[in-house]
C-alpha cells in the first residue's frame, strides 16, 4: 500500500488540514508532500500531480483521488474497520449531511475569519453574515452533540470526519477569539485536545516557509 498526501501550508490550508485528519482517522500509512502555496510557481507544482491545481489531493496506487470529501469518502471505504463515518444509518446520513455543509457552504466565514493557526486576536467587528455563519455552526454543533454524542465529546461521540471537517473552523473561532455558547466552546476544546489535530497544529507553528 501507497499513498501520499499532497497539501499546501499547514498554518493556512485548511481543506488539507481536512483530508490530513481524515488520514490519521483512518490509521493508513502514508507520505506527506507540501507544496507551499501563493508562490509563482504554486500552481505548477500542485498541477504536476492534481488535474485541479488544487490541494488536497490523495495518490493512491490506482491514480489519484481530489478534493477533501471525496478523500475522505476512499478512505471510509477502504478502512472501514476505522469507521471514520459513525455508527448507524441515520447518524451516517447525518454525518455526511453536516460535512456536504461545510463543504459547501459559510463562505462569509471563510472570507472574514480565514484559517490562520498563528493568529490570536479578535477581530474588531464580525461582520453581520460571517456572525450568521457562526450562529448556524453552533447551533449544528449543538444538534449533533445532543442527538448523537452520548459516547464521547465529538459530533457524534468518537471522532468522525464530521470532525476533521469541522476542526478548521473550531480553530478559526479560537484563533479570531470568538464568544461562544457553552457547547460550541467545549466543542472547540476538544477539537484543540485531539492528538491528530495537536500533532498538525505543533507543525503549523514550527513552519518558515518564507
């Protein structure tokens, strides 16, 4: 077996620090490459191994597979002993519903608190969408953790790939200093505890990519 991940800067890529997640969910062995991001010659070198000239991009021995959910969905498939999706149907059904959210969707959110792990600050105002965004986040959180999280302190109680979805945005809220409702905070701690998340985030601290 051979994989390898291809991301961009750990401190602001936050659709790699997804799929890097969902790696170590999946317990695979696999080699990393990072390709920083915003250069000259970005693009080239991600379009030597991703028809997107995106990251994240999985290559596995069969060719590669792009873009941060559909990674996520090979690695469920071929590591289903890791259950990256929960147990249960309708909590899968969930699950996957709240990832295709994320996926798609906050991009107030996105433009005005963008993953910065280095950053620790508050913004001065939040904007009124962004601050929707966040509402609606927390108020997913909430859901998930009280119809599924019985078993632990993630979404769906163990740690799933509705968390290594959602990971980038807990470290957004903490790193922008956001308030927030009770659950939501203990919910970015947890994110904060997860050792795969801490091992990503020690790197992203520790990187000088000038």
């Amino acid at each position: 077996m051979s994989l390898t991940l291809i991301i961009g800067n750990k401190n602001y890529s936050s659709w790699s620090l997804r799929a890097a997640l969902a790696m170590e969910l999946a317990e695979a062995p696999y080699s990393e490459l990072l390709i920083p991001l915003d250069r000259p010659d970005s693009r080239a070198r991600i379009l030597e191994h991703s028809p997107t000239g995106k990251v994240p991009l999985l290559q596995t021995e069969e060719g590669p597979v792009w873009d941060s959910l559909a990674i996520g969905e090979y690695l469920a498939e071929r590591f289903p002993e890791a259950y990256l999706w929960p147990r249960g149907e309708y909590a899968r059904a969930v699950a996957r519903s709240v990832c295709a959210e994320m996926h798609s969707g906050f991009a107030a959110l996105r433009t005005h608190l963008p993953m910065d792990l280095k950053h620790d600050q508050a913004l001065t105002a939040i904007p009124a969408d962004a601050q929707a965004d966040i509402q609606r986040i927390c108020e997913l959180w909430a859901d998930c953790r009280a119809q599924f999280g019985q078993d632990g302190p993630y979404l769906f109680g163990h740690a799933s790939l509705a968390d290594a979805f959602f990971a980038p945005v807990a470290a957004r809220l903490r790193s922008y200093r956001v308030e927030l409702p009770e659950v939501a905070a203990a919910y970015v701690a947890t994110v904060y505890q997860w050792p795969a998340f801490q091992r990503w985030y020690q790197a992203a601290q520790e990187e000088r990519l000038g």
